[in-house]
C-alpha cells in the first residue's frame, strides 16, 4: 500500500502558472486543468491505495501568534488569488467525484496536516507515504522511516538523497531553512550567510544553536547581537518545524475509494472540461 498526500496550496498554484489562461462561460479553469492532471499523474506514478488531498483553509494559524509578519509577502496579485479562489472548489469536487478524501481543518496549516497523515500512515501501516510537494519544508519530514517526498523538479526524494540535494541530512533541514530563510512564508534568515557558508556550519555542528559566534558575520558576534540571533533562532525553529500534533485524523478514511462517473461527467459539462473527463473517468 502506498499513501499519496497531495499539497494543494502547491500544486494548484504551480497548474495556474503552468497551463495557459482559459475559462468556461467566465469561469477560470486553467488551474483545473492542471491541477487534475498532477494529482492523475501521481497517483499513476505513486499507485497509491491511499490519497489524501490538502488545501489550506482561510484564516490565521498558531505561526501567525507567534509572527504576525507570518507568510506577509505572500502572492498580492488580486486577479491570480481570485482565479484560485473559484477554482479549488471545482478540483475539490472533482477529487471528491474520482474517490480521493479532502482533508482540512480551520487554523490549521496544511503543512501540519499534511505531516501528519504522511507520518503516520509510514508508522502505522509500516507503508510507503509520499508527499506531492515542491516545498522543501517537507524534506525535514524525511528522518521518518517511509516518507518520502515528490518534488515535480527532482522527483521522488528519500532520505539518502537529500544530502546530494541540499548538502544537509534531512534532520537539518530545519536548520539550514533557519540559516536560509524562507522567502515564500516571509520567514527571515541570517543575512550575509550564503550556501557555502551554511553548508560548512552544518557539516561541522548539528544544529545552528552550537554554531560559535566567529562562524557568523561580524554583525553578529556581538554579544548582545548574538543573543538577539539566538531569540530570533528559537522563533524561526517554531516557525520552520511542521507540527505533527494538531490534527487527529482516520487513516482509513485515505483509502481510495469508487469514483462516480455521472459526477465527474456532470462537472465536467458545467465547466467545459471536456479533453480532461477521459482522463477523470478512467481514474474512477
């Protein structure tokens, strides 16, 4: 048996930019389109017994308490979020209609929910679980026996290959974000630290919190500097570790279930997708 767990913030925002610009009587489905076909694609791929697709849900969520500025720079372009916005419903539908389970909870990130069905559907059904996600936040995940991550760019990552990647083993990757910095989540890094740099202190210390102070840039060895990067440290780990403890979930409510035809024929016809109902069908 294998898990797919599909990052749908993720992958619906790549389908939009992927897949050209096209609608059905006002209605945008480029996105659709897209979107439909990674998860097909996938679960071709993965021949996953199990799905799960995640979209996160408005609203704010504890990383938000803890860093108001949380995720501040994210996509200002009004007409891309109102596109998006009419049509993760119609996938959430169509997903529905070929048998997958959606899953989200209010004030919950997607990211934690996602970790969380992936972990512990690896330790309970002692089975592959695969997270379908660009997002390298996920890779930390890849300590755990069993998960493993679908990048669209490098394909399927284990454990072993996350340090031909990145240069790090998985359970760094929170430390090399922290160095990093996560622009896409407005999450601040150490500035004047580039690859290079954080490679070396990560290939001689575990974490960044036994980095000595001489390895920093000047601005930092200060002590009093140093003490604000070590504050700014204990945030950013919070803010960078995906929580595996917010949500409770059913495992076997992931299983794939009978797709129903008239539904996806019936949602198909109300958006014009004709070219991706084949395709739809076939997955029931």
């Amino acid at each position: 048996m294998t898990l797919l767990v599909v990052d749908g913030s993720n992958a619906i925002h790549r389908a939009h930019y992927a897949v050209p610009k096209m609608s059905h009587k006002g209605t945008p489905t480029n996105a659709v389109v897209g979107f439909m076909r990674i998860v097909l694609s996938n679960l071709r791929i993965t021949e996953a017994t199990h799905c799960g697709v995640v979209f996160d849900l408005p609203g704010r969520n504890f990383r938000h308490e803890l860093f108001d500025e949380y995720k501040g720079t994210r996509e200002k372009k009004p007409e891309v979020s109102e596109a998006l916005a009419i049509q993760v419903p119609i996938c959430a539908d169509l997903c529905r209609a070929i048998g997958l389970r959606m899953v989200g909870k209010k004030n919950v990130e997607g990211d934690d929910i996602i970790g969380h069905l992936a972990v512990e559907y690896a330790k309970e059904y002692d089975d592959l679980a695969v997270i379908l996600s660009n997002d390298k936040d996920f890779a930390d995940l890849l300590k755990h026996r069993k998960v493993r991550l679908m990048n669209p760019n490098k394909g399927m990552i284990t454990r072993k290959r996350v340090p031909e990647i990145w240069g790090v083993k998985a359970s760094q990757m929170v430390d090399y974000l922290m160095l990093e910095g996560d622009k896409i989540d407005n999450i601040p890094g150490v500035k004047g630290v580039g690859e290079v740099t954080i490679l070396k202190m990560l290939g001689e210390y575990r974490r960044v919190e036994d980095v000595p102070a001489e390895m920093f840039p000047k601005a930092y060895r200060d002590p009093k500097a140093f003490k604000a990067l070590h504050r700014q440290f204990k945030l950013t780990r919070k803010l960078l570790t995906i929580r595996l403890d917010c949500v409770r979930y059913d495992l076997r409510k992931l299983e794939r279930r009978k797709g129903d035809p008239d539904m996806v024929k019936e949602i198909c016809a109300e958006y014009g997708l004709n070219k991706l109902q084949a395709d739809l069908l076939r997955a029931c």
